[in-house]
C-alpha cells in the first residue's frame, strides 16, 4: 500500500459526520421556526438546535484539527452548513408571518447577509472558471461575518425571554447586532473581492486567440497558488 494514502484522512470521518448532521438538522429547525402559532413550544425547541448546530460549528473545526482530519470534502460541507443556516434562518425571520414571538429581523440585514454569500458563491465560481483551481480556505473576516450572523440568529430567537427581564435590552440588542452583521458582511465582500481578483490577475489563463498571451519562453499565470478564499 502507497504510504503517502495510507496516511490520508477519510473522507467520511467525524469531523464530516458532525459538519452533515448539522446540514440535516436545518429541515427541522426550519419546520419548528414556521410552526410557531399552532406549537407553543416551537420557538424553544428551534433554539435549542440552533444551539447544538452553533456549538457542532466549533466542534467539527476543532476535532478535525486535532485528529489532522481536514478533507476537501469537509472544507466544502463546513461552509455549506453555516450558510444553508444562516440563510434560512435571517430569510425566515425577517418575515411577520414568522418572526420569534414578535422580533424580527430587518429587511435590510437580511439583503446584507443574503447578498454577501451569494457574491461569495459567484465570485467562487468565476475564479474557478477562469483560473481552473479552487481551495476553500477561511478569512477572518469570513469568520468574523459568520459568528456575527450566529450570534445575531440565537440573540434573536431568545429576544423575547429577554424582554421579560429589559425589553429595551432585547429590541435594541437585536438592533445593533443587526447593524453589526450588515458591516460585516459588507466588510467580507470587500475583502473576497481583493483576494479573488488578485488570484485572478495571478493565477489566470489566458485566451488561445490573446493578443496578450504571453510567449513561449514566459511563464503564463496560473502555476502559483490554488488558493481561493472563503469562509
């Protein structure tokens, strides 16, 4: 057997598992959220799988670190995960209908955290095509954006077991927080820019019929990095 595979994590490890369960626990986070009305205790249950996907985040990340068991596949289900979360989430309870107990998000901080993934996902998907490489690799600003957004979902949901101790705490906690996510995801955009464009202007390939392409002699981009940045 080739030593070097032997020494390869499997794809299917518990790292992975936990970052799949997660994926699997947003349908019923998702039907607990619309059911509010008719089940009294929905609002409850959904916070506390919220909590447990939360914690699973930090969870999967460290153990994979650990055990040196970090895969494309988990690089790729991780992410996956938080976004599929955080969109349902921020979507659902931007909407009267839904809400939690009578807190809901603004408009706007929904279009922000919506925005931003779906800028990140195309940006992902040029860069790929262009320069035919793609890594996932986190940002700070990713995880600084991501844990912002969890934080505001959870403060949300418990918004109105707050207001039974300050209501003023409540309203305004989810205010600011929504403040705080919307500049974060704007400062993420701007940083996946930056980065996706310079590995672009590097790592591209150039067009067979390019006037520009460089001569046979030139080293043509591409041969670098396969980096691409994402949280």
């Amino acid at each position: 057997m080739d030593p070097d595979k032997a020494k390869q994590p499997r794809a299917m490890n518990w790292p992975n598992r936990i970052s799949l369960a997660r994926l699997l626990l947003v349908g019923p986070f998702v039907v607990l959220l619309l059911n509010q009305q008719p089940w009294p205790w929905a609002r409850h249950a959904a916070l506390g799988i919220f909590v447990v996907m939360a914690v699973s985040d930090f969870v999967d990340g460290l153990l994979a670190r650990r055990m040196g068991a970090m895969t494309r596949l988990g690089a790729i289900l991780d992410p996956l995960a938080d976004k599929v979360l955080v969109i349902f989430s921020v979507v659902l309870l931007s909407m009267d209908t839904v809400g939690a107990a009578g807190y809901h998000l603004p408009n706007w901080v929904t279009v922000a955290v919506v925005g931003k993934d779906l800028w990140v996902i195309a940006g992902t998907i040029v860069v790929y095509l262009v320069t035919d490489r793609l890594r996932v690799q986190p940002t700070p600003a990713g995880k600084a954006s991501t844990l912002g957004q969890l934080l505001l979902v959870g403060y949300t949901l418990a918004a109105a077991d707050i207001a039974r101790f300050s209501p003023d705490a409540a309203h305004w906690g989810v205010m600011a927080g929504s403040w705080a996510v919307a500049a974060l995801s704007v400062i993420a955009i701007i940083t996946y820019t930056r980065l996706g464009l310079a590995f672009v202007s590097k790592e591209g390939k150039w067009l067979e019929n390019s006037s520009d392409k460089p001569l046979d002699n030139q080293t043509p981009p591409g041969k670098a990095s396969d980096r691409v940045q994402h949280d």
